[in-house]
C-alpha cells in the first residue's frame, strides 16, 4: 500500500512538471507567434507557394517565345537564325508592283527595304543618331557623319578590322535628312535629266541615307570619291569580300541593277546584321530578292 501511495505521487508529480512546461511553450509562442504554425496553416503554405512556383513556370514558359535574348537579337540582326527572322519579317508588307510606291509600315526596323516603291516618310528622323568614330574625307560636323548608334557600332568594327589588314577606309556619306535628299536630287535631275539621275538618285524618301543605316565609303587610293572604279581599288575588294562579316551589304551589286533599279555603287554599304548580311553575300542576293524568296 504504501508503495502504491509513492508511485502515485511520483505519477502527480510528473503530471504537474508536464503541465507546467506545456504552459511555458504556449506563453513563449504568444511572444513568438510569427514562427508557430499549425499543421493546417502549413499545409495550405505549402500548396500556395506550389502553385505560385507552377503559375510562375507557366508564365515563364510563355515568354520563352521569343525571348527577352531572342527579342532583342531579333532587333540587332545578331545571332538569329535565317528561319527565325524569315518568321519574323512575314509582316513586312513591302510593295512589288513597280507602277506605285508604298509607305514603309515599320520605318525604324534595320531590316525594312527602302527602294523606287518602298519609300520613307518626309517626316522620318531615326532617334538614334550618333557619329562613329571612323575616319572621314571632309572635317566637321556635318550631319552626314551620323548613323544610327548600332550601325555606327557596326561601321567602327568594320573600319577597325580594315586597318589590322592595312586597308584604309574613309566614310564619306551617311545619315541624309529628307530635305536633304531633295536637294541633291533635284540638283542631279537640272544636271543630267530626269531618267539618268533616277539610275544614281534616290528621290527623296526613297534613299537608304534617310533611315541612317547606310553609309557610303572610299579610300585615298580612290581620291575619296563615289566612283565605280573604288570596287577595283585594294580597299573595294576588301570591303566587298569583308563588310557582311560585320553586318554590312553592298547594297547596289553590279549584276543586280535589273533588279535594285540603281547603278553599281561598290561604296554603298547598308547595315542588316551579321546573319541577313552574311545571308546575301553566301547566295548573291539583294535585299529585293531575300524578301522575295
């Protein structure tokens, strides 16, 4: 009996201690209540975070076409494939038919074809426009050293590339407001006719000067002039065998003057990107034909 009486009493006391600790966890989970959680509440945590995790993969997964990378190498023509920038340009309604010019839907695009049909607006200033650092044939400021920043970029590289090869090159045209061309080509018409100037003019919108992608080019062995004989010099050959390795084509080909509707100009170069350009140099096309394809 008297050892049942001692086994109880242990049995309250160690209720009592139990109970005791019990009540100091509540009172410390009182003061501490961000970190305590029920089963339930964890349980539903776990299933919002999982579905926030699901949703954000999904959302993730929709943007991967394109992406941010593709998106923006889709704007600088750099490493994007032929396929993938086919897929992207097949909303560039530009006009075939020769009996009218149309206006350029996407006036900034590196890729728009500007030509006798396709033409820019009078009011169209790409918003970009810088001046490469590049050697020029005149000195000052003139707004014909300008291009847009990424093919002024481009042009630097290219002219950089040049020299290691001890090749001389010098921009000696570029950016042409509207105004501009205009000018010139009202100029050239008073000179040699209507039909001769429009072999070597542009009429204005209809120059590639205006979007600031083009820039004509000549060395010192051409007398820094615009001639057809600039394609026989050492520094034409090189240019012509060399500017689509750094997103350039030379817009105006001999054999393409059917096509382009403008005389051979070895000088002109146009930025397209290294894929497009690269495109064109390997199959010998013009811009016309790429988009014809």
């Amino acid at each position: 009996m008297k050892r049942f009486k001692k086994l109880r009493a242990i049995k309250i006391a160690v209720l009592l201690i139990m109970n005791l600790l019990i009540i100091a966890m509540l009172a410390s989970c009182k003061h501490d209540k961000d970190y305590f959680v029920t089963t339930e509440e964890y349980t539903e945590a776990t299933n919002i975070e999982t579905t926030e995790k699901e949703n954000y993969e999904e959302k993730e997964d929709k943007t991967k076409t394109p992406s941010t990378t593709e998106a923006s190498n889709y704007e600088t023509g750099e490493d994007v494939s032929i396929s993938d920038l086919k897929v992207q340009l097949e909303n560039n309604n530009f006009n075939f038919d020769q009996t009218k010019t149309i206006e350029i839907q996407d006036q900034s695009s590196i890729y728009a074809l500007i030509n006798k049909f396709n033409s820019l607006s009078s009011s169209y200033v790409p918003s970009d426009l810088v001046y490469p650092d590049v050697p020029f044939s005149f000195s000052g400021n003139d707004q014909k050293r300008q291009m847009r920043k990424q093919a002024a970029q481009a042009l630097e590289r290219l002219f950089e590339a040049a020299k290691k090869d001890n090749i001389e090159l010098a921009a000696v045209s570029g950016y042409r407001s509207f105004a501009r061309q205009q000018t010139i080509y009202a100029g050239n018409v008073k000179r040699m006719g209507e039909t001769e100037a429009n072999k070597v003019s542009a009429k204005p919108g209809q120059s590639e000067h205006q979007s600031g992608l083009a820039m004509d080019v000549s060395s010192q062995s051409a007398g820094y002039n615009l001639v057809d004989s600039f394609g026989e010099t050492n520094e034409g050959k090189w240019l012509s065998k060399n500017a689509h390795l750094y997103g350039f084509t030379i817009r105006y080909k001999k054999d393409k003057t059917d096509i382009t509707k403008y005389s051979y100009e070895p000088w002109h170069i146009r930025y397209l990107g290294k894929e497009l350009a690269g495109y064109l140099y390997e199959n010998n096309l013009t811009l016309e034909e790429f988009y014809q394809e």
